[in-house]
C-alpha cells in the first residue's frame, strides 16, 4: 500500500483518503433524495449511468455541515459510494502516522504543513453506513 492520499477538506477539518480506495474526484451534482436512508446518505446520483449512493462525510465523522463542492468516489470491495467534500486540496505523500487516534473511522494522524490530518479508514466509514 502507497502513503500517497488525497487530501481533502471536510467542515474546516482535514482529512486523508488512500489514493487506491479513490477511483475519481467529481463535481456535487444533482442528488436524487431516497426516502427513509439514514441522515448521512443524502440519496444516489448517476455517473456515468452506475447509480451511486452520495454519504456526507461531515455526518459520518459528527462534524458541522460545511460547504461541499465534490463528490469523493471510493470503493471498498464491492461497494462504491460517493463522499460529500468541502474541497479536494491535494494529492501528495504523506509522513509517517505519529498522532494517536481514538475515533474507529481513522487508521492515524499526522501533521501536514502545520494542519493535523486524519487519515480516513475507508472500509471503515462504508462499514459504519451499512451497519445503521
């Protein structure tokens, strides 16, 4: 497995997804709402004609709406979601983890130009969703 991760932003906080769990980065777009999902998924969207469920990352982690402006496209084995996402900063190598994590979403931490970013577990996250 790479440190390579994009790096995005999420209600004001950092975050780190692993560059192979990340199939695209793609526009917020118009989300067609499903009646009775759980308040973190904000309904499917179709790209390019595979219907994909949209996730507020922000909900996931208990953290304030934000202002998203893209869809984050992962996959954890079979199952591909899209996560909400103020912005996408970047794609780069991350440093060693050497933050101490409590939260189960996250696989570490680390300190990037002065910002602590949590590197996100993304089987984890999809896991969290399925399960309520």
């Amino acid at each position: 497995m790479s440190d390579v991760h994009v790096h995005v932003r999420v209600a004001g906080e950092h975050y780190a997804l692993p560059v192979e769990r990340v199939l695209e980065v793609a526009e917020l777009d118009t989300i067609a709402a499903v009646p009775g999902a759980p308040p973190e998924i904000l309904g499917v969207r179709n790209l390019r004609g595979q219907v994909l469920p949209v996730v507020a990352l922000a909900a996931v982690l208990g953290l304030p709406g934000g202002d998203p402006t893209r869809v984050v496209v992962v996959e954890s084995g079979e199952l591909h979601a899209g996560l909400r996402v103020d912005e996408v900063l970047d794609v780069e190598e991350l440093p060693p983890r050497s933050e101490a994590v409590e939260s189960n979403l996250l696989s570490g931490a680390c300190m990037v130009d002065g910002e602590l970013v949590g590197v996100l577990d993304v089987d984890a996250v999809l896991s969290s969703i399925a399960v309520r």
